[in-house]
C-alpha cells in the first residue's frame, strides 16, 4: 500500500539558502519541487494558466515564438502591486494543482516544495503537513545575493524589502532553519529535521575523507564540541583548520566519513599510537563522531566495520581508544564492538573549566 508523503513546504527570504535546503532533503530521500519551475511550466505555451495570463495582459507580454516573455511580464507587474495581484490569482491556482497532483503521485517519504511565496499563496496549510523557513542575517543575504546571482545592494534591498519580514515567517514555521553559518552545518540541521519527523535514513555511504569533506566533518566535531560532555576535543575548528588537519594527519591514517545523501553524518579514524618509535606500529589510536541526531542509528557500526578493515590492512593487530569517564554512550559503545577496559587516566584532561578522568579500552584484531 503506497503511503501518503510527509509534505514540507519550505520557504525563506531570498539568498537565505532555501535551495541548498532543499537539495539537501533531496539528497536523504524526498522529491523536490521547485514552485518557481512549476509557474514557468504553467505560463508556457499550453500550460493551465497560459491562456489566463495572455488574456490579462495582452499580446505585447508575449515574445515572438508566442511564449510568455517573463522579462516583459515582470516590467508590467514589477512596481504595480494590483497587476501583479491579478498575475498571481491566476497563477497561484495553476501551480497548486500541479503541485498537488505531483504530491499525489508521489512515491517519496516526503515531498518538498520550496516556494517564495508559500505562506502568502496559501500552500502552507492546505498542502503541507510542515512548514520550514530558512533564515539569515540581512548581511548575509545580501552578500550572497551578490556572489551567486551579481545582484547589486541596492536591488537586493529593494526585493527583500518586497518579502514578507522574517519574524512573521518564522511565525508561521514548525522549523526554523537558521542557514548563517557553513553550508555543512546547514546541511546537519536539516538531517535533525528530517530524523525528528521519523522518516527513513538513505544508507550510509562510508569513504575516505577528503579535503572538500573539511566543512563536513569540521561541523559534525563541532556540533559535539557544543553539546558539551562528549569530547576532550575542548575546541571548534573552522573549515580551514580542519583541513589544515586533514593534511597534517601522520603516514598510515586513516579518517572515514558517514555521508547520508550529501550530509556528512559522522566519522571515524584512526591514527598511528606513537610515531616516535616503531615498537608500537601495531597500535592505532581511534575516535568516532557521529552527529547527535543520527546515533543509534547504527552509523558508528557501519563506520568500525570498514575502518576497523582498513586498520588491518595498513598492518595494524591493536586499537586504543581513550573515552570520558563521564560519556557512558560511548562507553557502551566501543565495549559493543569488543573493546576491554583496561584503565583509568585520572585528571587526564582539562575541559570546560574542570579536570575529567579518561577510560582506557583496547581491542586485539587476533
Ligand atoms: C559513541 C558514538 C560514536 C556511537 O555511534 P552511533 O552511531 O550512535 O552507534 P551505533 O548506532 O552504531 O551503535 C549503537 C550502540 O552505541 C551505544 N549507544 C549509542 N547511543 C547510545 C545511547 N544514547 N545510550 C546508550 N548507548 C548508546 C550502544 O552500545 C548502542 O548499542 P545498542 O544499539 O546495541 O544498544 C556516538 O554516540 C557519538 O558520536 N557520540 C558523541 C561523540 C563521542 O562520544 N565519541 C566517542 C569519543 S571517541
């Protein structure tokens, strides 16, 4: 029995990133629906509302093979608030019914309509079950407004100042997507979003991390940095010095990371025990990340069974892994996978304000 898809309607000011939202839900299992194509695909030549626009505007609005000149139409309305009233209940009708029939058909988890006009069209509650709005600061917007479409200030002002104002979006929303820091840590809230709602993770894809990953896994640390409790990391690490890291990383390491469609989920790596000496070159030392709302999900798992592989490969017989005394997840976690506690290293780090002991556990490959 196909089921109905979860219908989120996703709208925001604009270069507030509602695309990368969208292509993000996208890339974990929705379809996308771009509310912007459906008005072009209505207004074309044989499209619901062609006829209806034609008739409203006249001839002049068309281009010589007979379709609707946007830049034309948009000259007519643009600055005539009751022209472009009458554009839109023409058109706002049209592309519900095309969107409605594609959510109909629909054999996704979730549909995801990104429209600028969500909340004003009535889409909102009448076809979606949530309703997220993006956000970011004016200074933001405006920059990328500037860097991805070379829209001057001053017309970038003039059309947010055309949107309805933040807060009274953000009123209307069930999530709030703040998108004013990296893109991957937009990408990590919308996975939050997508696993509060219940629906199905993609499968992971486990692979070798690589520098364009830097933004990836810097935010996965840094979110568990944030919450606090988890990790001796005791820092936040920006993209460049994540990647500053990454290339720093000692002969025989290996670090993996989890992707759900393109969000880096967590990683894992491990890293020769000492490079001081080769006494110990059978001995790596480990470490596991996974973002706070995808765990026990069984991303860690996925990611031991192929670092743990890699680790044998590179010649390694023994893992270490030193956990906070006070992390009994990851306690669990690793006595899960087999490790043996075999130690306490007292007062071993100091963080956030206060000394924590460390757990010693170790894991002999044969
Ligand atoms: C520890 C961590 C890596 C586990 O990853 P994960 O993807 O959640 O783990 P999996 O889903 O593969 O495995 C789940 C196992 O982990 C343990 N575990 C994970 N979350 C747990 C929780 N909230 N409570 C208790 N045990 C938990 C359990 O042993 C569980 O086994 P079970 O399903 O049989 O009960 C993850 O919780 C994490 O990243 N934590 C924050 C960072 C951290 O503490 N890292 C360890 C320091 S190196």
């Amino acid at each position: 029995m196909p089921t109905k898809p979860l219908v989120i309607g996703l709208t925001g000011g604009i270069g507030s990133g509602k695309s990368h939202v969208r292509s993000t839900l996208v890339s974990l299992g929705a379809e996308g629906i771009d509310a912007d194509r459906v008005a072009h695909a209505v207004m074309a030549p044989g499209g619901a509302a062609y006829g209806g626009v034609v008739a409203a505007f006249g001839a002049e609005i068309l281009g010589p093979d007979g379709a609707i000149d946007r830049a034309r139409l948009g000259a007519r309305v643009f600055g005539d608030p009751a022209a472009l009233a009458r554009l839109e209940a023409i058109t706002h009708p049209a592309v519900f019914a095309a969107t409605q029939a594609r959510v109909a058909a629909s054999t996704a988890p979730a549909v995801v309509i990104e429209a600028i006009k969500l909340l004003e069209a009535g889409f909102s509650r009448t076809l979606c079950d949530q309703v997220w709005v993006t956000q970011c600061s004016r200074r933001q917007q405006l920059a990328r407004l500037w860097a991805s479409r070379g829209m001057s200030t001053e017309e970038a002002r003039r059309r947010i100042a055309n949107q309805m104002a933040p807060a009274q979006m953000a009123a209307q929303a069930d999530r709030v997507i703040d998108t004013g820091g990296a893109m991957a840590e937009t990408a990590l809230k919308v996975l939050a979003g997508w696993a509060d709602l219940g629906l199905p993770l993609p499968a992971p894809v486990i692979r070798p991390v690589t520098l364009a990953d830097a933004e990836g896994t810097a935010a996965v640390l840094n979110s568990v940095v944030r919450e606090g409790g988890r990790t001796i990391a005791g820092r936040t690490y920006t993209p460049a010095q994540e990647r500053a890291f990454l290339r720093a990383m000692p002969q025989r390491s290996v670090l993996n990371i989890a992707l759900l469609g393109k969000v880096v989920a967590g990683f894992q790596e491990y890293m020769p025990y000492a490079t001081y000496t080769h006494t110990m070159d059978h001995v790596a030392s480990v470490g596991t990340f996974i973002a706070a709302a995808v765990r026990g999900r069984g991303l860690g798992h996925a990611l031991s069974a192929v670092t743990w592989a890699d680790a044998r490969a590179a010649g390694y017989s023994k893992l270490v892994i030193t956990v906070r005394e006070d992390n009994p997840e990851a306690q669990a976690f690793y006595t899960g996978l087999g490790f043996q506690p075999c130690g306490r290293l007292a007062r071993q780090a100091f963080v956030d304000g206060r000394y924590v002991d460390e757990l010693l556990y170790e894991l002999f490959f044969e």
